[in-house]
C-alpha cells in the first residue's frame, strides 16, 4: 500500500497489485471502480500521481481519473459518482501500509509497501460543490 483513505465503508487507495499501480475507488461499498496500469512499474524510482478532476455542480458527482508515472499516463477512467460526505467514520489516511479495514479485497492487513516512499503530497484545488447547474 502506497496510501489509503478510508476503508472497507468507503475511500481510495494507490497501491502496487503484481507490481502494476492501482488506484481503487470504494463507493460505499456498492461498487470499487479500479484504475491499474497495464504493465509492472520498471524497477528503480517512480513518481506516481493520481489525479481526480471533478465535475463539480454539487456534492456526489463523477469526474476523471488519470493515473501517471514518471509524467506517462498508465491508466484512467472515469466516477460516475463520489461519495457526497465523508469517506468513512472510523478511518483515517494511512501511508505505507493498510492499518484499518481493506478498500477492497484483493490484499492482506497490513499489506506493508516494501519499497521506499520518499513522501506522499495531496493537493486540494477549486472544487464547486454549490448546487447543481
């Protein structure tokens, strides 16, 4: 696990599955939208960004996901919905390692990167979450 937010309730996580990187999305629960490169990451260092671009006009709606390595897109797609609220009630952001419940089921806790993470950086920009248009 590279990072996580939330849990098995809800949330995201970037992490390494065969060596290939892969954004998850829990949608409450209902539904876990995956975003993973088609091939394993070269060994050596790699900058990993996942980007999320809103649609905006409320609380909930979809957007764009594009997940790059070294300035090259791997892989993207699309939410067509966001959790409205807050990602989980119990969970926090873990980096590292998955220390509450899973985002998905394709892993054991704690499932330890192995690797070094140099730093994680979240950027939040402009979101318009007023009502809908």
């Amino acid at each position: 696990m590279v990072v996580t937010h939330g849990g098995l309730e809800g949330g995201y996580g970037l992490y390494f599955r065969d060596g290939k990187p892969t954004f998850v999305y829990n949608f409450l629960s209902v539904e876990r939208m995956t975003f993973a490169a088609k091939e394993p990451l070269p060994k050596g260092k790699a900058k990993l960004v996942v980007d999320f671009k809103y649609d905006g006009g409320g609380m909930g709606k979809g957007g764009e996901i594009s997940l790059t390595a070294n300035g090259k897109k791997i892989a993207g797609g699309r939410l067509e919905k966001t959790i409205p609220i807050q990602l989980s009630l119990g969970e926090g952001l873990d980096i590292g390692m998955d220390v509450g419940s899973p985002i998905d089921f394709t892993y054991e806790l704690p499932f330890a990167f192995t690797g070094t993470i140099d730093h994680v950086t979240i950027e939040l920009g402009p979101v318009d979450v007023g009502r809908p248009k």
